[in-house]
C-alpha cells in the first residue's frame, strides 16, 4: 500500500517561507498527479495544489502566488513551497497521489505548519 513521508514544516513568522518535501513509496499503479492538502483544526481537509504526471499543476485560491508545487511525479516525489506565509495558513499538512481512480483515501502522518509572531 501507498505510504508518505512528509517534512520541512515548522514555525515560522507571518511573512516568512517553508519548504516542504514528500516521497511516497508502495504499490502506487498508474500514478497520475501529487498533491498537497492541509487540515486546519476544526477545518475539512482541502486541497492546496496538485502537479500531475505532465507537469500540470493548480493551486487553491487561497495559496495562488504565494506557494509553488514541484517535483517528479514518476519518481513519487513532491515539493511546495510556501512564501509570505500568513497565520491562516497554520494547519497539517499532507501530500497524497492520485491514480486513474483518484486520490488516495489513506494518509501520512503530515507535517505541521505553524504561523506566528
């Protein structure tokens, strides 16, 4: 079965950036697309940005200009980076992979991502 690492978060001043980075390893069959979610406390989980296996990507309103995803979706691994962060942006953060069928019902332990003075 699918699993994923993530890490790179942190606390870190309104303003500031992170990096984070995410290998996934398993059975992953037809990959077609990574992405980042993040979960807020008393929040739904949503979607942050996606890349798909051609190098397409798509970013939430929320995060447009200010994170970039990158990575190699052949070799499961994903990267967002995340400029003039603010404390709305304060939540976990997961990557997942998507098949033909979708997104993976199955998470990794994420990381957190704290934004604060």
């Amino acid at each position: 079965q699918v699993q994923r690492v993530e890490s790179g978060g942190g606390l870190v001043q309104p303003g500031g950036s992170l990096r984070l980075s995410c290998v996934a390893s398993g059975s992953i069959f037809s990959i077609t697309a990574m992405g980042w979610y993040r979960q807020a406390p008393g929040k739904q989980r949503e979607l942050v940005a996606s890349i798909t296996s051609g190098g397409s990507t798509n970013y939430a309103d929320s995060v447009k200009g200010r994170f970039t995803i990158s990575g190699d979706v052949a070799k499961n691994t994903v990267y967002l980076q995340m400029n003039s962060l603010k404390p709305a942006d304060t939540a976990v953060y997961y990557c997942n992979v998507a098949d033909f069928g979708g997104w993976s019902v199955s998470w990794g332990q994420g990381t957190q991502v704290t934004v604060s003075s």
